[in-house]
C-alpha cells in the first residue's frame, strides 16, 4: 500500500513538473543598434496571432529581466537591487512564471488568460502577455515607498521590453488599464503581490 501511495505521488510530483517549460538559451548578442531600436520604438495596439518561436521568447524575457552577470544581477536595474519584480508569461497553452535562474517558464495554470491582461479590444491578439508583478514583501520600508519602487523598477523592464521588441520587429505595448480583481486570482497571485503593468507582444497587423 504504501509503495503504491509513493508511485502515484511521483506519478503527479513528475507531471506537474513536466509543465514547465525549458527555455533555449537567450541569444546574448547580435540585435539591432541601439539609436536604431530606439529609432523605433512606439506603442503597437494590433496584433497578428502568429506565435512567437520559443527562441525569441527566451531572448524577450532575458533581454527584459534576465540575470547578466555572474552576481545574479539583472539587464534592468532595481532599486538597492530588491528584484521585486517577477514576470508573469500569458500564452495560449496557459500561465507561467519567468524563472530567470533557471532560464524555465514556470507552470501556473494550463488555462489560456491573455484576453484578462487588459480592458482594452486588441487584447485578445497579441500571443504574448507579459504581466508585471511586484511582490512587495522583497522591498523594505513603508507601504507608500513600496509601490513608489516597484512603479520605478518596471518601469526600467517596461523599456527593455520595448527596445527589444523594436530590435525583433515585434510590436508591443505597456499597458496600466488592467482589471486587477479579474486577472489577479488568474494568476493565483498573493495578497502581497501588486501588477503594476502588463505588455502584449507580438507581430504588428
Ligand atoms: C505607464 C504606462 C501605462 C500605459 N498604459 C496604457 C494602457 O493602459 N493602454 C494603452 O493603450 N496604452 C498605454 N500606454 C501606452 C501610452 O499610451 C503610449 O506610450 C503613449 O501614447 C506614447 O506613445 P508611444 O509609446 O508610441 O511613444 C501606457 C504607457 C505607459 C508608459
């Protein structure tokens, strides 16, 4: 009896696991020149539905909040380096969590979200969702000053995301109208965890 209890805890322990998804290495070089990308950058709000590959889905998350160095240290900067913030991936086959350490998606829920990322009609387009989250209880100090940081530090992700996608020829765009009771259980979020914004990536229309 006892060893069957063990196999069908492995049997779920291994399935659940087998959710996740592994990343390719991101592409650390290459792109296009800076005054080129930032030539380029706008807000995009029409989207194509064809899928990004899961190489430009690496190269996306490490260039908007990947580790860069051997510190741990990231391609954006935070301030007194809290890294509050984690990056919530709404994609048709469900709802992850970038683990930058680990270059993997995270599972979170196998449901399709991405229409509950925004308020706004073009939502439902866009084949990526990237949802930034602060969790508060990595900043120390007051609760006001709290949300003052994280505002700033994704700030700072928010346009690596952009410049990325302006490099990739992608569009993009940031996004504070969000219906946060809608999308927050969505995402199985904490009470101390706060979106702070959210961005649609994906071939222009
Ligand atoms: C913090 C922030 C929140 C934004 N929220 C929204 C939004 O909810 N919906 C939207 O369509 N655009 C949103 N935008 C995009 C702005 O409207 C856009 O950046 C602005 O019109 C300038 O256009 P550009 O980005 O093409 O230069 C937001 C931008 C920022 C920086």
């Amino acid at each position: 009896m006892k060893t069957f209890l063990i196999s069908i805890a492995l049997f779920f322990a291994i399935n659940l696991t087998a959710q996740n998804i592994e990343l390719p290495q991101p592409e650390r070089t290459g792109g296009m020149p800076l005054m080129e990308a930032l030539n380029n950058r706008q807000t995009i709000r029409s989207f194509q539905t064809k899928e990004l590959t899961q190489q430009q889905l690496s190269n996306l998350l490490w260039a908007a909040w990947g580790i860069n160095r051997e510190s741990g240290k990231r391609t954006a900067p935070s301030a007194r380096n809290f890294q509050e913030t984690d990056l919530y991936v709404l994609l048709k086959s469900g709802v992850y969590l970038y683990d930058a350490s680990k270059n993997q998606l995270t599972f979170v829920s196998d449901k399709d979200e991405r229409e509950y990322a925004g308020t706004q009609d073009f939502i439902k387009d866009a084949t990526v969702q990237l949802v930034l989250v602060a969790d508060l209880d990595r900043i120390s100090g007051g609760s006001s000053g709290k949300l003052n940081t994280a505002y700033i530090d994704a700030g700072y992700i928010s346009q690596n995301i952009y410049l990325w996608c302006a490099s990739e020829g992608l569009g993009t765009g940031a996004r504070a109208m969000i219906n946060h009771d809608e999308l927050g259980p969505r995402l199985k979020l904490d009470s101390n965890q706060k979106i702070i914004l959210a961005h649609s990536i994906g071939y222009e229309n």
